[in-house]
C-alpha cells in the first residue's frame, strides 16, 4: 500500500501557470481571485461566500493561501500597478470633493483644504535657523565652488529699483529720509 502512494504523489503535477491554474478554480474561487483588492473579507461575500465576518475572513485567508488564486491575484496586480497610483489631478480633484462635502466632518474638510492649499503651493514655510549659541550659521565653502563664483560688478540701477522696493515696504528708509527704517513685519499689516 506504501509503494501505491508513493506512485500517486511521484506522479502529481507541478505549479501550474496562471491560465492553468485558473482552469483548477471552482467559479467563486476565481470570482474572489478576480474582486481581491486587499480586502478578503469583503472580496469572499461579493463571491458568494457566505457567513459571519468572522466566518468570511477566514475563507478568504483560506483562500488567499492557495497557491492557484495566489498566481491569478499576483497576475493581476502586476497589470494594475500604473493605474492604480494617483496623479496629481486626481488627488486635488478628491481633496476638492472632500473640501466641499458638508457631509464630511470639518476636521476632514479643514485637512482636505490643506492639502490642496500645499499640492498647489499656497504655503511657505518659513524656516529660522541658528548656530552654536544661537548664533549666526557657519557654512564652509570648498575652494573648488569658490574657484567656480565669478565677480559680479554691481548694477547701480538694479540696486536702486531694490532700495526703492524696499523703502515702500518699510524696510528701508526713503532717500534722503533720516527717519528710521520699520521692521518688514509691520509693514505687510499696513
């Protein structure tokens, strides 16, 4: 009796391809391989499995260890990996949709807004460095970038257009003026 199993197990396939293995599946075993999204629980009920969650769960982890659904699910997501990523549009179109859902609670609108305020660059961020004791940073210039700056010759009309820019935000007091230049915060609250 030994020497007929061995006969039979010598005798069994090996891994089979996807279009093999698919021909192995009962019809709800590939319907679950084909409704598998990362979900077995929900992916085993729209198959026609039935039961608890509970019960779902564990035929989709049952499931999910068969080496045929394995092959088909693999196949499968090796197709989809493109498309399956966002673009840029699509995530500003739900961040949109979101922002503008009053269904949504407010902390999901709030962070939706954000989002789509950052993906199109409505904030700076604005960044205060400072050395050693709070102190002004040290930077080290190789002598290969120092080899590579060449001398500018300042452009006295361009400097002047900046000075003038200057003086109207606050920063800098007007030609001529002996009055004290304000701080450039207080002149964005004018």
């Amino acid at each position: 009796m030994a020497s007929k199993r061995r006969r039979q197990s010598s005798s069994s396939p090996g891994p089979k391809a996807p279009a093999e293995s698919s021909r192995a599946l009962t019809a709800k075993q590939r319907r679950f391989a084909e409704l598998y999204d990362g979900n077995g629980t929900e992916a085993a009920r729209q198959a026609g499995y039935s039961g608890s969650d509970n019960v779902l769960a564990q035929t989709a982890r049952g499931l999910l260890r068969n080496p045929h659904i394995r092959a088909l699910i693999d196949a499968r997501e090796g197709k989809q990996v493109g498309p399956r990523i966002a673009t840029r549009e699509q995530r500003q179109a739900f961040w949109t949709e979101v922002m503008g859902d009053v269904d949504e609670a407010t902390l999901a609108r709030l962070k939706a807004s954000e989002l789509l305020g950052k993906s199109q660059g409505d904030f700076l961020e604005r960044v205060e460095m400072a050395g050693k004791g709070g102190g002004p940073v040290q930077a080290e210039v190789k002598a290969d970038v120092k080899a590579e700056v060449k001398h500018v010759e300042p452009d006295p009309e361009r400097i002047a257009t900046i000075a003038a820019i200057l003086a109207r935000l606050g920063a800098l007091p007007a030609p001529g003026s002996t009055e004290p230049a304000r701080a450039a915060d207080g002149a964005a609250h004018d």
